[in-house]
C-alpha cells in the first residue's frame, strides 16, 4: 500500500463552499461514506463530499466524526481547523467484512464439505446473506414507492426487478452449486490439510512443514460504477 493512500485532506472548498475529502485508499472510502460522505466519481479523480441541503450547523459534526473515525485507524488527516479535534472512535469490522470472510474460508478449503459449508452461509433459505439481501431490496424498494417525486416508483420497479430476475438468479445457481458440493465429499487434488509435519529428506531446518509456498495472490482493481447520463439540455427561448 502506498504512504500516499493513507493521507486524506478534508475541508472545506474555497470556490464551492462543499465540504470535501480527497484521498486515501478504498477503506478510507468505506469509512467517509459510513459517516455520510457521498463519493464523487471523475474522468482522473474520485473524492467525497457531504450531502447537499445541509447547512454549516449540520455539516461540522459529520466531518468532525469523518476526521475521528479516519484517524482512529491510524490515517494521516490534514483538516480545516473547525474539524480538527482530539475526537476519537472505536473501530468495528463492517458486515461487509465479516461476509467478506467467507471468501477467506473458501480460499483456505480442502474439501468440498467445507465450500459447500461456506455456500450455505450465502443460500440458507431462511436466513441466508443473499436471502437477507433480498429482504433490502425489497423493503427498500417500498421506501421508494412512497416517496413522492417523479422517478421514485420507476426505481422501486427497478429494485424489485433486481430481486427477482437478478438476485434470484444467483441464488439458484449458488444453490445448485453448493449442493453439488455437499454431495461429492471430495479432497481438492490440489490442496491438502497441513499436518505440520516435515520429511527427513527437508533440506531447511527451519522448515516446520512440507507445504509448498501459496502461489501469488493477484491483486484486482475494483470497477467503477457507471457513470449517471448527463442531464438534458435546457431548451432556449
């Protein structure tokens, strides 16, 4: 990780008067949208603001906790003097990142038992991840056709869609995958529990098992989301 990713600067635009934030990495991101930022998605730039309507009396605790949240993970925060404080938070894992261990069970498993274990955790019928992420979308797609403005029973569709023509569809094919698994009761050929235990034929003392090095885990680059259209051109009179 470069340094550069854990530096942040956070205030207060001279020429649009937002509440800003430009830098650090894709946890630091996390972070300011959890305390309210809204990302800013550019051709060579992404950066944070504060949602618009609020005023100076609303936006000064939001970047004060911002400011304490980032440097409660040990970032380097350059910030305007009125959000500058001694202010610290606890850190807690976000359920992202409890779901996101699942991956790492995955990665570490020799049989298909324990895969299909960890897919259980995602297709439960009653209480699974993706179950539960059905139950969002859906109440958040009645949110939306209450809401009253123009757009918002077109998004309600939209969501509700996701659910049963998309998510749907993950469902059943995780599904049928984790029961494939849970059906074959096979080792990977290519992974096997480590007995700590090294041959006599070992050319390093200082080895304390036999397992070969993990191959190299290739780091990837997350996608950006679609860029919104851009807005009509107003007609001239």
């Amino acid at each position: 990780m470069a340094l550069a990713d854990r530096h942040l600067n956070l205030g207060r635009d001279e020429h649009s008067g937002e509440v800003l934030a430009r830098g650090g990495d894709l946890e630091a991101h996390s972070i300011l949208q959890r305390t309210g930022f809204v990302p800013v998605v550019r051709l060579h730039e992404t950066y944070h603001r504060l949602p618009v309507g609020l005023d100076a009396a609303e936006e000064q605790p939001l970047a004060i906790r911002a400011v304490a949240r980032l440097r409660a993970v040990s970032y380097h925060v350059e910030a305007d003097e009125a959000f500058d404080t001694e202010t610290r938070e606890p850190h807690y894992l976000p359920l992202g990142s409890q779901v996101a261990h699942l991956a790492e069970q995955i990665r570490e498993a020799t049989t298909s038992d324990e895969v299909s274990d960890v897919l259980t955790e995602l297709t439960a019928s009653h209480d699974g991840v993706l179950i539960a992420l059905g139950e969002v979308l859906t109440a958040a797609a009645s949110f939306y056709s209450d809401l009253g403005q123009a757009p918002d029973p077109h998004t309600a569709k939209r969501l509700q869609y996701l659910v049963e023509h998309r998510l749907s569809v993950i469902w059943s094919d995780l599904t049928h995958m984790r029961n494939d698994l849970a059906d074959r009761h096979q080792d990977h050929p290519q992974r096997r529990a480590c007995a700590a235990e090294v041959g006599p034929d070992e050319r390093e003392a200082s080895a304390v098992c036999a397992c070969p090095p993990p191959p190299p885990r290739l780091a990837t680059s997350p996608v950006a989301p679609p860029a919104a259209p851009a807005p009509a051109a107003r007609p001239r009179h």
